[in-house]
C-alpha cells in the first residue's frame, strides 16, 4: 500500500519486524494524516496497546450497562430508587405501569447489575446495587444541564 503524506510516497516497507503485532494499514494511514513515519508508528503502537486493554476489560458488559439505563423507564426506576429500597407494588404505583411491566424492567436491571433484590415472603423490594449507580445518574444529569 503506497500513501503519499505532503510530497513523499510511504509504502510501509521500512515497517520493522518488530512492530509485526502492530496493525501496517494504521501505521499507513497515520503516516498519511500525520506525515512523520516514525510519530506515526508510536501513535500506532500506543493505539494498538490500547485496544488490547479494552478487549481484555470485556466492553460489551459495559455496553449493558448503558443499555439498561437508555430507557426512560428504567431510568425512572434507578431515579425512584435513589430515595431507597421499594417494593414492586409501590414502583408499579408510581410510574403507573401494570406489575408485568415493572416486573420486565426491573429484571433487565437486575440482569446489568444496577439493582439488587430483596425477597421477604412473596414481596420483593428493589434498590440500587451501589453508589457508583448514583454517580452515574447525577453525571448524566449534570450532561444533561451542561448541553442546555
């Protein structure tokens, strides 16, 4: 592959053996952008680093996280329960949904790891799973007022 960065032409040949694991196209196509091969190969280097990081800390989960939170029901749940533990009757009350619903929901928030339950008999009471789920809420509010 030949690239032309300003006036020269980059082919990637002088590319060590070194840098095998290193992806040729991303060193090219940095070069091309940035036009100093060898910026242009520890930029890749470092990039490459990168993404083995976040393949190895398993994104996808993260990803559910972010799931179960994007609906607006849900995330009136995670709001309702930021005042404490409420049992399914008195969460199905409030966001005047039917108990099957709730219960769908509640069940996908469970499932990501943002609620935790509680059984006592036939009730169950929900809450949130830790501080760190109210962090994440109060952040995407304070986004949410930085945008306005």
């Amino acid at each position: 592959m030949q690239i032309s960065p300003g006036n020269e032409t980059y082919d990637g040949s002088d590319i060590d053996k070194g840098a095998a694991d290193i992806d040729k196209d991303a060193i090219c196509s940095l070069t091309r952008l940035i036009g100093d091969p060898k910026k242009a190969r520890a930029r890749a280097k470092n990039l490459s680093s990168l993404m083995n990081r976040i393949e190895i800390e398993a994104p996808e989960e993260d990803v559910e996280v972010f799931k179960a939170m994007a609906d607006p029901i849900r995330f009136k749940i995670l709001r309702l329960l930021m005042e404490g533990e409420l049992c399914v009757c008195e969460i199905m009350t409030a966001l005047k949904k039917p108990q099957s619903s709730t219960s769908h929901h509640l069940s996908i928030l469970r499932e990501s790891g943002l609620v935790k339950e509680r059984r006592d008999g036939k009730w169950s009471y929900y809450r949130l799973a830790d501080g760190a789920v109210i962090e994440m809420i109060k952040h995407a509010h304070a986004l949410k007022k930085n945008k306005a």
